[in-house]
C-alpha cells in the first residue's frame, strides 16, 4: 500500500510541478531580455556568464537530440567568434539577448568569422568562408561552378524544416571591400525565419543555395557585390538592404533544376534600399545595379521599396561574359513594382532594357510569400503582424 501511496504523491508533485511552470508564460521577448519565461529546456549560452552551459554556439547546437523536439537557444550577449553550421531537421530557434528586440541595428549578439574564398579553381566552395551554414550535408550546401552549381544529389534529404533566429548579427570581416565570396550566412534545403537579424559583409553575403526557403523579416542585408544571391527563394520583408559599395549587382540569381518545383528566386518588399552612410553615398551615386543574371532564368523583384541615389539608372543590368550576356529575352526576370525614390528614372531603366517594370497582372504571382514558398508554416506570422 505505502509505495503506491509514495508514487500517488510523487506524481501528485511532479504535476504539480509543471503546471507551475505552464503558469509562467513563455514570452520571446522576456527571454530575451531578462532570461525568464523562456519555453523549458532553453540552452543559455555566453562565454563569460555563470548562467550559461555552453560557451560557444556550436557547443549547444552539437548537444541537441537528434530529433523532432522544437529546441531553443538563448545567446547572451557578446562577440562569438565562430562558425556556425547546423544540420539538425528538428525545429530550432536561436534567440539573441536584447532590450530592443523590435530594432536590428541595436542588436547585442554578433556572431562573426572572418574568411573569404579567392581561390578561383574550384577546389574551395564558397561556403566555407559562411558564419552560419543550414543544410543537411555538406553536398546540399556547396555552390558549386558554372551554369547549374554543383550537382546536389537528388536523394539527399530536407534539413532543418523549421528554423528561427531574432535579434542575432552574422558579420564575415574578412574584408572591408570585395575580396572574393565571403558569406555571413549560407542556407540550403531547409526552412528558416530571420528576424531583427543583421547580415554584413561586402561579396556574396546572403547564399540561399537549393531548396532553401528564408523569409526576413526588419532585418539587414549589407553588401558590395552579388550580396544576394543562389538558387532558392528568399523573401525580405520590411528590412534595409544596405549598400557598402556597388560592384556586380544587389541581386544574382540562378535557375534551379531541382526535384521539386519551386518559385525561386529573391523577393524584396516593402524595404529600403539605401547606401550604408553618407561617405559612401558619395562615392557610388547612380552606380548600383539592382542586379545582374547569375544565369539566364535569374528571377528577382524589388517590390514597393524605397531605392536611394545610389542606383543605377537602368535599374538591372546584363551580366555579360566574353562578350556573350547572359540576359534571356523572355526567361530572365528582373523586375520592379512599385518602387520609389530617387533611384527611379523610368527613361534609362526603358533604354536599359534589361528591367522589367510591372503592373498588378505581372506581379499578382509572385505577390505573397504563400505563393511563392510551397508551405509557410514556418513563418513566424505573429511577428510580422507586430507581436
Ligand atoms: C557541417 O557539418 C556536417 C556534419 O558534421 C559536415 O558534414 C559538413 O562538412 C559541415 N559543413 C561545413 C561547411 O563545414
Ligand atoms: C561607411 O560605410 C563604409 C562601408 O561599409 C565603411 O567602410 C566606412 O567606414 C563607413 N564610414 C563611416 C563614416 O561610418
Ligand atoms: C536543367 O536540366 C536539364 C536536363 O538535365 C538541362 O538540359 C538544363 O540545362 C538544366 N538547366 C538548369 C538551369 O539547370
Ligand atoms: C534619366 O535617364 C536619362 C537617360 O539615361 C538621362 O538623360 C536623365 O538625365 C536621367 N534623369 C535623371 C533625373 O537623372
């Protein structure tokens, strides 16, 4: 009789237990000032703080269960610098500290790494040089040459379904110019949501590879060359896209040949497009193409966003190699709907000819991150409705 009266009162306790702790809400934005209400079994870590376990991020991401357990890690504030890379598929969610979680330029975690890729052989891929690389394998994340990129094996499986980072730096210092792709993020076959986060660097800064679906949400894209570009579809919501120099162009995209279907391709709305101060406003005024065709089927759009001086008249321009461009009348699609500012001038873009300026009818397909991403269930939608 006594031990299962003993086991009554254990259990009894243990509910107890946890409906204490269901009674403490979980709050993002309280976890990520002060530590508490943060969902259970949030992994803290910090170089110098007693509180943490883990005093790298990797360290953390390398003690998740290989499973589907929603998993959440709160990074104190500081420099780590590190390379990140993560091939869990289960959903994980990377908080950074903050009292101002609704502004990315106060961000208080950076995450940093300085390394480029000037090796012009093919025998180093590009994503090497990343901070933070999500993909399943080291295949599905290489870039590759030439027109297709590497051949990423059809049978390779989908890696992280339900990513999540808020208030968290990716700064690759390799150098203060372009000098060779160096990314700050590189993020293939998976699923992933960037919120207030910060992306800086000057070559090939964002690398959405195959089958990677990002949304960004107030975030900033900061950039000299062909800082967005790849394969998959990345949808930048709300944020500043941040020119530290023009070369190439903002956008270079390529047409994917993959197993799944998919709208690919980088879709900027409702963001800034602005030099990254008044020194360098100076200096590139009227010479940053919007983008060039990393390949013929390059989609982008710049979608009711703000475009500074610094823009090039003609708004896209070809990217042409051996005298051979690599525009496609027809099949490239580089385009603009309802953009404003003084990058405009509607005479030169025309005389350009390479950018496409739509109405509603062209650009109704591409006009929601539900038609262009296959499920967005991974967006964190109560964010981007102000919560
Ligand atoms: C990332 O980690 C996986 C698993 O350990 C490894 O196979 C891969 O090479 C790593 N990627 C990079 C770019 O180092
Ligand atoms: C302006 O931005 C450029 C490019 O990032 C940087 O090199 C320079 O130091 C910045 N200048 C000022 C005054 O902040
Ligand atoms: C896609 O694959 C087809 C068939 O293998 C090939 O002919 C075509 O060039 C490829 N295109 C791209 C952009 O990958
Ligand atoms: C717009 O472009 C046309 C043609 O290139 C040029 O003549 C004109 O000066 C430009 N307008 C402005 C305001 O820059």
């Amino acid at each position: 009789m006594l031990p299962s009266i003993l086991s009554l009162l254990v259990l009894l306790l243990h509910t107890i237990g946890a409906s204490t702790t269901a009674l403490q809400p979980i709050s993002r934005k309280t976890c990520q000032s002060t530590g508490t209400h943060c969902p259970r079994g949030t992994l803290v870590v910090s170089p110098t703080s007693k509180h943490a376990s883990y005093k790298t991020v990797q360290s953390a991401i390398d003690s998740l269960p290989d499973d589907a357990t929603p998993q959440t890690i709160l990074i104190l504030e500081g420099t780590y610098i590190e390379q990140v890379n993560i091939t869990r598929s289960g959903p994980i969610t990377l908080l950074g500290q903050t009292s101002s979680p609704k502004d990315a330029s106060k961000n208080r975690v950076r995450i940093t790494w300085a390394a480029g890729n000037r090796d012009s052989t093919g025998s180093v891929d590009n994503v090497f040089s990343s901070v933070l690389v999500v993909a399943p394998t080291l295949e599905a994340s290489l870039t590759g040459a030439g027109p297709t990129g590497y051949p990423v094996p059809d049978d390779t499986s989908f890696g992280n379904k339900d990513f999540r980072v808020y208030n968290i730096d990716f700064d690759n210092t390799w150098a203060e110019y372009s000098d060779g792709p160096a990314h700050a993020l590189s993020f293939s076959r998976a699923n992933g949501g960037f919120y207030y986060c910060g992306f800086y660097s000057y070559q090939d800064t964002v690398y959405i590879g195959k089958l990677g679906n990002a949304y960004f949400y107030q975030s900033i894209l900061a950039g000299q060359t062909d800082f967005l570009y790849g394969f998959g579809t990345a949808w930048i919501q709300s944020s500043t896209i941040q020119l530290r120099g023009c070369g190439g162009g903002i956008t270079a995209w390529k047409g994917t040949n993959t197993t799944t279907p998919n709208k690919y391709g980088v879709y900027i709305v409702d963001s800034s497009v602005r030099a990254a101060n008044v020194s360098v406003a100076a200096d590139i005024k009227g010479s940053c193409a919007l983008g060039r065709p990393w390949n013929s089927q390059h989609r982008s759009i710049f979608a009711r966003s703000y475009e500074d001086g610094s823009i090039d008249p003609q708004g896209y321009i070809d990217w042409v190699i051996d005298d051979v461009g690599r525009f496609e009348e027809g099949v490239t699609f580089m385009a603009e709907y309802r953009v404003y500012g003084p990058g405009i001038n509607e005479t030169a873009r025309i005389e350009g000819g390479v950018t496409e300026v739509l109405g509603w009818e062209g650009y109704e397909t591409y006009s929601t991150p539900q038609k262009v991403f296959r499920d967005t269930k991974w967006v964190d939608w109560g964010v981007v409705k102000g919560n």
